[in-house]
C-alpha cells in the first residue's frame, strides 16, 4: 500500500488534516485503532473557537454545525452567588460555536466517505519506520494479517496514549508536565441548559461547570478528589453537588433528569517539544494536552491541522518546504499560550487541596480585576474565543 500522508488516528485532528489534505489533491490513509461507532461514543468538548468554526467550514464541514450549533456572546465565571459575565463581542469582537465534538466527528467522517477516502478502522501493533529516511514507512496489522504502508510524511494524529510520540527517541524529547490534585464528573442529560451561556463556577466546595450541547441537553461537570470512582457518584448526589456550587438564583432554576453518560477525567498540562522529527509530524492531544477549564484541548488540535495542512500544501504544490521545517515551532507558539491560559484559568477557578488563607485571597482578587476591569475582561476573551493563528 502506497500514499502521500499516513496519518496515525482517526480522532478529530487525524480526519480534519485528511479532508483538508484530500481536498488538495494530496492523497491519505488513516490508520484507527478503534471502530468508527466507539470514536463516536466519546463525549469530549463542546465549545469551538471561531477559527477552528472557519477551518471546519475551509474543509466542507460547516453546514450541519451552523444549523445545530449555538454561537455564544459571553460567558459567565461565577463565585458563590456572585457571577461576572465575560462579553465576548465587547472584549474582542469575537464569538464562540457551542457544538460538541461527537458531531464534529461524525461530520467529519461522512465528508471523507463521501470524498472516497481511506480509513482503516481496528488496526493494530502500529509501527513507525524509517521516519529520517525520505522513504518511511509504517506497519500494522489487520484481520489478522500483516500490512506496510509507504508514504513520504507522517501524521501523529493518535492522542494522549498513541505510539507516535514515542516514536521519537527519548534524548530528543523534552515533555513539560503538571498534574493536578483533582478531576471532574461530568455528566450529559436530557435535560434543558440551566443558563444561555456557560458558567464557570468558583466555590469554596469545588469547580463546577454548566455547559450544554443542545436546547435539550446538557454537560456538567463537578470537581472531584483524584480517587473518586463514577460508582460513587448516584445522579442524586451529583445534583445536589452541582446545585450548591452554582449561584443561587442560577440553582434554582435546574432542571435534573437522569444522566446519559457519566465519566471522571484527570486534569494535566502537557508539552512534548519538538513537534516534528524527520518525516514524523505531531498534531492535538498526541503532542499537549490541557485541562478542560479553558476549552482548549480540541481547538488545539484544529490549529496543529492548519499549520500542517498549510506547510504540506507548500510542499506539494510549489515545492516549498519552508513551512514543514517551521511547522513544530510554529505550532508551539500557539501551544504554550493556551498552556497559559488552561493553566491560569484552572488555578483561578478550583479548590486545591491544602490551598491557604493565601491562595484563596489571590483567587478572589483575580476574579475581583475580572469584575472591575474591561481590559482584564478582554483578555479572557481574547484567549477564550481563540488567538489568532
Ligand atoms: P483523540 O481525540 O484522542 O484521537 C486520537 C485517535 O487516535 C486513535 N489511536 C490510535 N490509532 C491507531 N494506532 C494507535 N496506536 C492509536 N492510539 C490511539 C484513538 O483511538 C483516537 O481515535 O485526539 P485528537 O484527534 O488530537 O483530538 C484531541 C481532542 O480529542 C482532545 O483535545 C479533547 O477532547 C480534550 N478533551 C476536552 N477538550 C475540551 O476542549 N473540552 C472538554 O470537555 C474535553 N473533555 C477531553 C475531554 C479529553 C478526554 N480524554 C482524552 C481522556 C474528556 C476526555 C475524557
Ligand atoms: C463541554 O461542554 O464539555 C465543555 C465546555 C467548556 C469547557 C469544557 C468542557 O471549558
């Protein structure tokens, strides 16, 4: 088997850069370790930043999510029952799409079918070959049967977990890591969204989240201790959690209903530098991960798909490689500034476990300069909404 781009998962990241790839008339084959209906299962983030909204629409998949999906204007950060509305349009001119991942996904996936393109679900014993040479290659297996695929670049596309990083001898990498003392509960219901717009909830009990996908179905998430099981957490005790932790007059109005999925995720920043070695491109969560506080970690990924998506098409349509040699560090600029910002919005938002008199002080000044000043406001937005490419 022969192609241009193998690209390693078929994840949000591995099928948008396909599309964008295919669309150019560079040819793709992605290698997932999983069924399509199990990539499709994964209830992950929900807020898209207006640049990745125009890269969707560059890659033929805008028109479901214009219909289905919700732009929003602002955002509110709560603390006990006083709550601080971030207006986008007034801190930056810019606005979010509320539309969840499983749909970006699944659009995804039906404009490749529909391009014809190959996508090669439950492979296994995935290997990387060659990547300094100008011919790589990668193996797999299937069926039971054993299959090598050459092509002239990589994509690592395959998320936290994946091979891909590993690809890359371990004297060359550097990993940046921060693990946080906590993770949230999430929960979906059918149930309509507490509030229009998202409130990030600071409370001395813990973070919560109210988020939604659509008007008849919501996403909250609650902070919980690093050793909490989803077995012990009954749709009643998570209600009554989420309600004391969000303002009174926005608790009140909850409607609860029983949970169609409930999940514990764990909180980490992560940086692998570089992003590129020989042929081998890194792209999302297979390179960074982010808390889930700023909703980064999908937006993150699409940017990753645009510096790459650009520096192939440079390649293979003028013969200019400029853009591939640039692509890690380009890529890394954007990285480490939603580091930044997941990182500060997690600080400021969470109780920390053994957090001081101190800490606690520090939290509500940040969130009194959010309270007071326009300036600090459209910043948030700035980050929030996304920073430019
Ligand atoms: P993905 O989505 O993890 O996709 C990677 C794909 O690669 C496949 N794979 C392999 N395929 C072949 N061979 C191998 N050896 C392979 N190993 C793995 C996997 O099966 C998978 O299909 O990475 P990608 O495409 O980079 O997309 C990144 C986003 O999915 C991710 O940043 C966000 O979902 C992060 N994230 C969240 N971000 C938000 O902005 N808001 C959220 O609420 C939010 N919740 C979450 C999340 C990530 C989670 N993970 C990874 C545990 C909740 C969870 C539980
Ligand atoms: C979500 O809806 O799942 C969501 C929204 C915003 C975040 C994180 C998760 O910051």
């Amino acid at each position: 088997m022969q192609t241009d781009v193998a690209i390693i998962g078929g994840g949000p990241a591995g099928l948008l850069l396909s599309q964008l790839l295919m669309k150019a008339g560079i040819r793709t084959v992605v290698l997932e370790r999983k069924p399509r209906d199990y990539v499709l299962s994964r209830i992950r983030a929900g807020v898209l930043e207006w640049g990745s909204v125009e890269l969707l629409e560059e890659a033929g998949v805008g028109d479901r999510m214009h219909k289905e999906g919700q732009p929003h204007h602002g955002c509110y950060l709560t603390s006990d029952d006083r709550m601080i509305r971030i207006d986008f349009l007034e801190g930056c001119g810019k606005q979010v799409m509320v539309y969840g991942q499983t749909e970006v996904t699944r659009d995804l996936y039906e404009a490749q079918e529909a391009l014809g393109a190959t996508i090669l679900h439950e492979v296994d014993d995935v290997a990387l070959h060659d990547l300094q040479s100008e011919a790589p290659f990668v193996t797999f297996t299937r069926e039971g049967a054993q299959h090598r695929l050459d092509c002239a670049y990589v994509a690592g596309c395959d998320g936290f977990h994946g091979i891909s990083r590993p690809s890359i001898p371990a004297e060359v990498r550097q990993e940046f890591e921060k693990v946080y003392p906590f993770g949230w509960l999430g929960i979906l219901s059918r149930t309509p969204p507490v509030h229009e717009e998202l409130i990030y909830a600071n409370h001395t009990r813990g973070f919560a989240l109210a988020s939604m996908r659509n008007p008849m179905l919501s996403r909250y998430y609650i902070q919980v201790p690093l050793n909490d099981r989803v077995e012990d957490w009954s749709d009643d005790a998570f209600w009554e959690e989420l309600r004391r932790r969000l303002p009174t007059e926005v608790a009140e109005t909850l409607v609860t209903g029983p949970s169609i999925e409930k999940s514990i995720a764990p909180l980490r920043s992560f940086v692998c530098e570089p992003m590129q070695w020989g042929r081998l491109f890194l792209c999302g969560d297979a390179a960074h991960i982010v808390p889930p506080t700023g909703a980064k970690g999908l937006n993150l990924a699409v940017s990753d798909v645009f510096y790459l998506s650009r520096a192939l098409k440079a390649q293979y349509n003028g013969g200019d490689g400029t853009l591939l040699t640039s692509y890690g560090a380009d890529a890394l600029q954007r990285v480490w500034k939603a580091m930044r910002f997941s990182w500060s919005m997690t600080t400021m938002l969470h109780d920390f476990p053994g957090q001081s008199a101190f800490d606690r002080r520090v939290q509500r000044v940040e969130l009194d300069t959010l309270a007071n000043s326009a300036a600090a406001r459209g910043i948030l937005a700035e980050n929030y909404t996304g920073l430019p490419y």
